[in-house]
C-alpha cells in the first residue's frame, strides 16, 4: 500500500513538473501581438514597431496593420516613422493595440515648394511629401522619375527598365479620366515631361498627393503635382564653391528563367502529343517511340538531319539573301542548348558626373553646373545619353526689386530604343525579351556560314531571333535638344506684400531614325528592308503674376496668395517619312530620297497646344 501511495505522489509530482516547464516555455516563446498605426490623414504604411531591448520587430502594411510577438506582459513597443514622433507603449495584457503618431517639430518646420510660394510643413493642410536630394542623387537611373520610387509613400513609377525611356507616374492611381499623370512643375513653371533634368541639380521635390494641397492648380492638378527647385546661391554672401558629384556602377541581367533544354523540350512535346492522343511525330524529332535529336536542324530546308556533312559541299549554295534567290542555310542544331537571355544581354556600364558652381555676393547669387550621364541598357545595343548646362542667378536692385534668371540646356540621345512615346510603348510592341525565351534552345544564334539561324527550321512555331532583332536596331536613333527657364522679378511693395512676375517656356527640337531588317531566318519574316525618319520642333510658354502678403500679428499669422497665370502647353511642327528597299541598305546611304518610290509615305502634323488663363487666390490664418 505504501509503495503504490509512494507511486502516485511520484506521478503527481513528474506531471507538475511537465506542467510548470511548459507553461515556462510557453512564456518564453511569447505571444502574437497585433496593431494598427496611423496618422492624421489615415493609416501609416511603413512604420517600424520594436520590441524594446530586443531585436523582434515588424513593420506596418499598406493598412498600417502589424503583426508582432512579444515576450511577456512587461514588454515596451517602440514605435517610429519618419517626420513623426516616436512613441513607447507598454504592451500590458492586450493583445491588439492602436497607435496615433503625431508630426515630429522638425517635420512641420520643413520648407515646403508648391511652386507659387514657399510655406513649412506647419502651414500646409494637405497631403504633402517632400524628397531629400541624397536620396534622390544615390538611384542610378536616367530619369528622375524614377527615383522617386520608393521614397514617396502612395506614388507609383513604371519603368520598362530601358535607360532614358519616359516612366508612368501615378500619385492619386489609375482610375482618372482623360490621362492619369500628374503636374510637373520646375522651378515655378509646368512642363510636360522632366526628362531634361539632371538629379545633381535638384535642390527639393515635393509632392502634392491630395485636392486640398494642390487645389491652387486647379484641375490640371486632379491627378498630383510634382513640384521640383533647382539649386541656386546662398541668400549670404559666400565665395566661390565648386562640388562635383560622380557615380559609376553597373546594371547585370542575371540569370534568365529556367528553361528546359532540348532533350527535355523534346520528350514534353512527345508526352504532350501522347496526351492528345496523337500519334507523335515532328519534323525536327522523327516517328520513333520517343524522341531523337538531330545534329542538323535545317539544310537547305530539309529537316532533322542526321549525322556529319562536309560542309565545303554546301558553300556554293548557301543564300541569305532573298532578293539574290531561294534561301539555302546549314544549321546545326545545339544539342547542349542556346542561353538565350544570355545571348542578348550584357553587364552595362552606367556613369553620371556633375560639375558644379556656386557664390553670392551681398546683392547677387549664383548657380551654374555642368552635367553629363551615359547609361547602357542590359539589352544589346541600347544606350542613353543626356548632356546639360544650368545657371541660375539672382540679383538686388535695391532693397525692394530682384530679378533672377533659372536657365537650362540639354541634348539627350538614346540608341537601340524599343517602343513609341521615348520607349513607354514597348509592351505594344514586339519584345525581344519574350522572343528570348520562347525560341527553342536547340537553335542555335547563328548557321554554319555565319548568318542568324531561326525558326525557317520547321516545327518551332514562330518566334523571332532575337538577337538578329537586337542587331537590327543598332541604329535605330533619337535626338532631342532644348532650351527651358524663365525670368522673374520681386517687388516688396511694403513689408509682406511681395508682388512676383515670372516669363518662362521651354523650346525642344528632336531627331530620330529606324530600320527594319530583310529577314531570312524566320518563319515569319519581313519581305524587305525598311526605313523611316522623322523630325520636329515645339514650344511652350507660361506667364505668371502673383500678389502674396505674409504678416505675423502677435500670436497668429496671415498668409494671402493671389495670382494670375497665362500659358500654352506647347505649338509646333513634326515631320516624318518611311520607305522600302533602298539601293544600298548601308546606314550612309540610305535617306527618303534613296528609298523605293513605290512604298514611301511622307506625314507632317502641325499642333497648336492648349491656352490656358487661370486666376486664383488662398488665405490661410494661423495661430499659435
């Protein structure tokens, strides 16, 4: 009896024991804690919550919803966001909790562009983001569209990844009527696109993201407003400063997809053929059980070859040439399989240099800066060019008048570009990238002889070689050159009543020039050789008044804005012609003139722009 009493008590005692150590277990993998942030306008993505004294965290979601373990009832959140002060909570036994941050002081005295006046953060109701230079300058791109991704929280960027190509900009999405890109305003004055920027002579961005921030714009301003101040002089007199700003780097392709290589493309097609119920059978792989991979894969036409040739017995009869007679080709087929990503793509160079100068005196400032990039794209035969020259100076006349100048001129070139509208039109094209990968790897990229091999291999479909594509547009051209700024001039008429009258525009001429191959080697092919050219000019201007009056009145401050504003989106002319079959497919010697008269169109198109005249006004009261 004893013994068996003894027992139990022991089986009691082991089973407390399992219990406590769980239960400490349990304590030391902590619980799931979750949350929401947010701000005053709403939700805030991108918040960081800490658990402190650890390194457990998490960050929020577009909703601002976390998710985060927590070691106990004593643990402490910490919560932060940038332009937001941070806060510590004290987790307790709940198991969600809501977070408001408030603005960081710093972040509500931030200068603020709107391009008609100058306000901080503070004073601005609406949704407002502003971008750091540094950030902006440390993204290697062409456009600096594209480096705001990422660094403004609601705006979108599109990029097809070709270097200098015209990005899709969304700050309020994709919904809107009649386009969805936002305003851009540089320096005052809205342009239509800013390709012509050089990063290193940015000195702020601010975007615009909702009606109430950008409503002075009125209903050009229904999709956003991107607001970009270029770099001038100190208000302090200063010396002479010279900066330069260098970058270099290189964009990879890495690896392609995976793709099955011959063998393997073969015994699918087989198996494939074997599920349809169809008997297999294929030009290139034969009637057998399973499938064999020939060693030719086109010989003048015929198809899946056998064995070895003696290929001295075909070079009188090889023709790539369609205009000289039927096409006779020798292809061996590439048994270890072509890489065709690799195939049209390369590691490219990338490169961006700065030059810049800047002083003030007691009564005048001064910027002035050179700037060069050139950029490859990871595609065979694809560059960017962009070269530009910027002063921008300012000068008292008296204690009440200045008058100052913000000057730009650029010539940009791309090479090898895919697609309409500076590159953005690519998806509608023919994608050499698609064709990469849907060309059979058994093809090799060239025949016995030296020219392009393709599908005219029967029983592959009918996608295109892309590197003879790629080849084809290595002097596909565009050129574009312009000049845009304004002059302006401020009079304080009394203490805060400052009335500013700015002229400015922007002229831009553009070149560019294409060819189209004479293909052999596909099974779809163009019948003859192509070429077209186009050109044009077009010119922009906008005339600005404003009556701003700022006064601070013991504790509150009046901030009135008034302004008229004239402009054109831009007039112009364009010409553009095409042709087949030139005498001479040389590069140098082929111009409209030398095409076939038969096939040539010649287009011109004259556009007016549209005029606008706005008038507006804002008031704004602030206390405290």
């Amino acid at each position: 009896m004893m013994k068996k009493s003894y027992l139990l008590l022991k089986s009691a005692g082991v089973l407390m024991l399992l219990l406590f150590l769980a239960s400490n277990s349990l304590q030391a993998q902590g619980r799931r804690l979750t949350g929401k942030v947010s701000e005053a306008l709403g939700p805030l993505p991108g918040a960081t919550i800490l658990v402190k004294g650890t390194t457990t965290g998490a960050v929020t979601d577009a909703n601002g919803d976390f998710t985060v373990t927590v070691p106990g009832n004593d643990a402490v959140l910490v919560i932060s966001a940038t332009g937001f002060e941070t806060q510590e909570i004290p987790v307790g036994e709940e198991t969600t909790v809501t977070v408001m941050l408030s603005e960081s002081a710093a972040s509500l005295n931030e200068v603020v562009v709107t391009g008609y006046t100058v306000d901080t953060r503070r004073q601005t109701t609406g949704s407002v983001s502003t971008v750091k230079t540094r950030d902006l300058t440390a993204v290697p791109t062409g456009n600096v569209e594209q480096q705001l991704q990422g660094r403004v929280a609601g705006l979108t960027v599109i990029t097809n990844g070709q270097p200098g190509t015209n990005s899709i900009v969304r700050v309020r999405g994709f919904g809107a009527f009649g386009g969805n890109e936002p305003l851009y305003i540089v320096d005052g004055v809205p342009v239509a696109n800013t390709e012509f920027l050089a990063p290193d002579d940015i000195e702020s961005t601010t975007v615009l993201k909702d009606a109430a921030s950008a409503s002075i714009y009125g209903a050009r301003a229904a999709n956003g407003v991107i607001v970009y101040t270029t770099k001038r002089g100190k208000k302090t007199a200063q010396k002479l400063t010279v900066t330069y700003d260098g970058l270099y780097g290189v964009t990879t392709p890495g690896k392609g997809q995976e793709i099955l290589n011959p063998q393997e493309q073969a015994d699918w097609t087989w198996t494939a053929l074997q599920n349809a119920g169809i008997t297999p059978s294929h030009p290139q792989y034969g009637t057998g059980a399973s499938p064999v991979l020939p060693d030719y894969i086109n010989v003048g036409g015929q198809s899946g070859v056998i064995g070895s040739l003696n290929l001295a017995d075909y070079e009188d009869d090889y023709n790539v040439d369609p205009t000289l007679g039927a096409v006779f080709q020798v292809v061996k087929a590439d048994k270890a399989g072509t890489d065709w990503w690799d195939a049209i793509t390369r590691n490219a160079p990338m490169m961006r240099h700065s030059l810049g100068f800047s002083g003030a005196t007691e009564s005048s400032r001064y910027y002035a800066s050179f700037s060069l990039q050139e950029q490859d794209g990871i595609l065979i035969h694809n560059a960017f060019r962009r070269y530009s020259f910027r002063v921008n100076t300012e000068f008292d006349l008296g204690k009440r008048l200045r008058i100052g100048e913000n000057l730009q001129f650029t010539y940009r070139a791309v090479r090898g570009q895919g697609g309409g509208n500076n590159g953005q039109g690519i998806a509608e094209s023919e994608s050499n990238v698609l064709d990469a990968f849907r060309m059979p790897p058994v093809i090799p990229v060239y025949d016995e002889f030296g020219g392009y091999a393709g599908t005219a291999a029967k029983g592959f479909n009918n996608p295109r070689n892309p590197v003879a594509a790629r080849d084809g547009s290595a002097n596909d051209r565009g050129f574009g050159a312009g000049g845009f700024g304004n002059l302006y001039a401020e009079l304080d008429l009394i203490d805060g009543l400052t009335l500013r009258s700015s002229i400015g525009g922007g002229y831009n001429s553009f070149f560019n020039k294409f060819y189209t191959r004479l293909q052999y080697e596909n099974s779809e092919n163009n019948g003859s050789f192509g070429f077209g050219e186009g050109g044009g000019n077009g010119f922009s201007w906008t005339f600005t008044n404003t009556l701003a009056y700022k006064k601070q009145f013991g504790n509150s401050k009046v901030d009135l804005l008034a302004g008229m504003e004239a402009l054109n989106t831009g007039k112009g002319r364009s010409i553009s012609g095409s042709g087949l079959n030139p005498f001479s497919t040389d590069p140098d010697y082929v111009t409209l003139s030398t095409v076939n008269s038969a096939g040539k169109q010649v287009n011109s198109n004259i556009f007016s722009g549209v005029n606008l005249l706005l008038v507006w006004s804002r008031q704004l009261r602030l206390y405290g």
